[in-house]
C-alpha cells in the first residue's frame, strides 16, 4: 500500500464496502449524492510516531486515524495494531462503524484507527511508548464529545489506559471519555471485556429462535481465538448452544460433544494458541491442524470472529452450516454471501452481529460522561436489551423485502436514518 497527497491505493475490502454502501443506496431508492457523500471519508489524519526501541536505536511507525462522517454524532470507533493494516482498509472499517452506529441508533458518526506495528514483537515498554505516541499524534483531533477511540484487533485496555492517561496530562486534568473499554480501575466497565462477543451470541440466540425455535443443543463452529472470538464461545454456551469447534491460525480444537467453554473465563490471560491448546490438553478436544476445516464442519451456526474477507468464492462450497453469524468485520466476501444465498444459508451481518463492542463503549462513554457507574448485571442486561432490539428489527425488515438478504435490510436501515439526518441538517 502507499498513498500520495492524501490518496490512497483501494483494497478488496474497501471496494467490497462500498458496493455495499452503493447497494443499499439503491435498494433503499436513495439518491446518488448521498452515495458520493458517503464513499469518501470527511477527513484522514496520517502520523509517524518516533518509538526509542530497547537496543537504544529509535524506529518510526506509520499511523491513521480515518474520521468518515459525523452527522450523527461525535466520530467513534476502535485503534488497530497490525502489521499488515492498510489505510485503505482503515477507510472500510470507518465506513462500516458509521453504518453500525446508526443500525445501532447510537449518536456516533464512524472512524477507525491503525498503526502499522506486530504488537507481539514489542516488549511492554516499547508498546507503552508506541501506545502514548499514538495518542499525543491524533490528540488535536480526538476528544470526549469529537471522537472517541476504543480497541481492536491487537489493542486492549490497557493500551487504552495508557492511551486516556497520555490524553489526560495533555490537558491537564482527567478525561475519562475520551477512550472507552478501559480497565474498571480506569473509569471502564467489567463488561466491556466480553461484550463483543456477548453481543454476536445474543444476536445468535435470536437468530436460532427465528429458526428453529431455540438455540438450546444447536451445534456452533467458532473461527477465531482472540476476545470476540473467545467470549462469543463462552456467551453462546451459556445461553445453551453446544460449542463443538473453536480455531486460531495453529489450527482447530473440535469436540463432538461440546467444548468445556468454562475453561476460557478460568483462563484469561492465556493467548490464541495457548488457549486452544489447553481445550486439547485438558479438555480432551481433537487438534485438527488445518485451521482452515472450521469453515466445513457439520454444524447448523458458523461463526467467523476473526479478521475480514475469510469465507470466499473459493472456500464457500465447504461451508455446511445453515446460519453464518459474523463476529468478525467484512469476514464474508459478496461473492460468497451470494452462493451462500443460493443454497439457502442465512447471513446476520457484522454490523449487526457485532455491534455489541460500541453499544457497551457508548454505555461506557455516557457513565463517564456522567461519572457514574453502573453494575455489571445492570450493564449487561442493557446491553442485551439493545441487541435484542436491534436483531428484530433487522430481521423484520428482512422479512418484508424477501429479494434482499439480511445484510442489506441492515445497511439500507442504517443509510435511512444517515440520510434522514443528513437532509435535515442540510447537507444534501
């Protein structure tokens, strides 16, 4: 990837997002500037943070923060460290928090942030550096009631922690809302930890009553090992899916009879790979090495909760699940949805599916903003509240257009209330 005076070089998944943006354009009979609107971000900020490194040497790492639209409120949306992000992926990922805010009805606009860095390659010092670094680059243009930063793929609470409190001496006194999914010590909520992939299992329960009445003993295969991955496992067992498969990239741990999902709140700390292989040693799950072979079990709810663009036109004939649940952002390709489709498998879409994470940082976001607490019963059962409300209204609006697939009854809602808002205010 480069970029020259602010452009940057597409990516599939750019592109994909905004022929689903200029689907549900269509769809929803809107007009084309609104389309034009929406396809370009309002605003992208790159940085290059200096990083002193423990053999003393300084190295510098190439950051964003892509702010896509604001009409509905202040921008939101989580920071990406990975060594293979791309701006232009950033821009997608912006793109799809704006319409998940607005599905949500939330009163945030859509951003997203990156730098381009392993974390795993980092000892803690230099990742504490690289993490404050980040924050002092993109501080004139964050705030608690501007834009508001949260985690993703490779960043946690602490990096937030690190990140608020950086924010905070900056402007000389505590600015709690400015990051959520903090630690509970740092003006975070306990359930903010799990509350992605709480969200996706709620999703996933009322996805099963829709079609089969329950999700009681229904089978679930579950790609991906990180935190939404891992507590969707956890939350779709609790609420009685039989979980018989979770993966990482070392391969996948299968269990015909189910998965002791108990073993990941009893081990927090451990990571992806250390985590599937304690469901083999202690569990007695199969290791089947080619991680790979979760997208073709036998099962009725697969459930990719990793990275993007992972069920494609050349794996999809695999797939024999009849519900495909997304934890992931982007982690099925248009091409495969339509096959998918064809055969009569049923898609809840990420923005959608994985809203649970920014419903829980707006839960945050207002007890901050109130410095107020609420408990984590409380706090959950809100959360779920929202969720549930959320699905059924998708799933009703899918009901009544039966030529549009669950996806597009999600985004052509979401682009209403954006135009709506949009008309409104004036801007079209």
């Amino acid at each position: 990837m480069s970029h020259t005076g602010g452009a940057y070089i597409t990516t599939a998944f750019l592109e994909n997002t905004l022929y689903m943006i200029k689907r549900g354009v269509e769809l929803g009979g809107l007009p084309v500037e609104f389309y034009e609107a929406l396809s370009k971000p309002k605003r992208i900020l790159i940085v290059n943070i200096p990083v002193k490194m423990d053999n003393g040497k300084i190295q510098y790492f190439e950051g964003y923060r892509v702010q896509h639209c604001d009409v509905l409120g202040p921008f939101k949306g989580g920071v990406r460290f990975h060594p293979e992000v791309t701006l232009a992926d950033d821009v997608a990922l912006a793109v799809l928090m704006t319409l998940k805010n607005s599905l949500a009805g939330l009163p945030y606009g859509g951003a997203k942030g990156a730098v381009r860095v392993d974390p795993k390659k980092l000892s803690q010092r230099e990742l504490e550096e690289l993490s404050r670094g980040y924050a002092r680059a993109i501080a004139p243009l964050i705030g608690d009631v501007v834009d508001i930063p949260a985690p993703d793929v490779g960043t946690n609470a602490q990096i937030m922690a690190w990140m608020v409190d950086e924010y905070s001496k900056l402007k000389g006194y505590n600015v709690p809302g400015v990051f959520t999914s903090k630690p509970p010590e740092l003006w975070g909520n306990p359930v903010r930890e799990y509350a992605t992939g709480f969200g996706v299992a709620v999703v996933t329960r009322e996805m099963a009553k829709k079609q089969w009445g329950q999700l009681e003993g229904k089978m679930v295969a579950i790609q991906g090992l990180g935190n939404v991955g891992r507590w969707t496992a956890y939350w779709v067992a609790k609420l009685g899916a039989k979980v018989v498969a979770v993966s990482d990239i070392n391969g996948v741990a299968y269990k015909k009879d189910g998965l002791n999902t108990d073993i990941i709140a009893e081990n927090r700390g451990l990571s992806g790979p250390s985590l599937l292989e304690t469901f083999v040693a202690k569990d007695g799950a199969e290791h089947i090495r080619n991680p790979d072979a979760i997208f073709s079990l036998e099962v009725d709810v697969l459930i990719p909760a990793a990275i993007e663009n992972v069920i494609r036109g050349d794996n999809v004939g695999g797939v024999r699940a009849r519900v495909v649940v997304e934890g992931a952002n982007g982690p099925t390709t248009p091409e495969a949805e339509r096959v998918l489709y064809q055969r009569g498998v049923l898609v809840v879409p990420d923005i959608l599916a994985n809203a649970g994470g920014v419903v829980m940082s707006y839960l945050e976001w207002v007890e901050n903003l109130q410095w107020y607490i609420w408990d984590e019963e409380e706090t959950r059962r809100r959360l779920e509240s929202i969720m549930t409300t959320n699905f059924n209204r998708v799933y009703q609006r899918w009901e009544r257009e039966k030529q549009w697939t669950m996806r597009d009854a999600a985004i052509v809602t979401a682009l209403e209330r954006i135009y709506k808002t949009m008309k409104t205010r004036g801007w079209i």
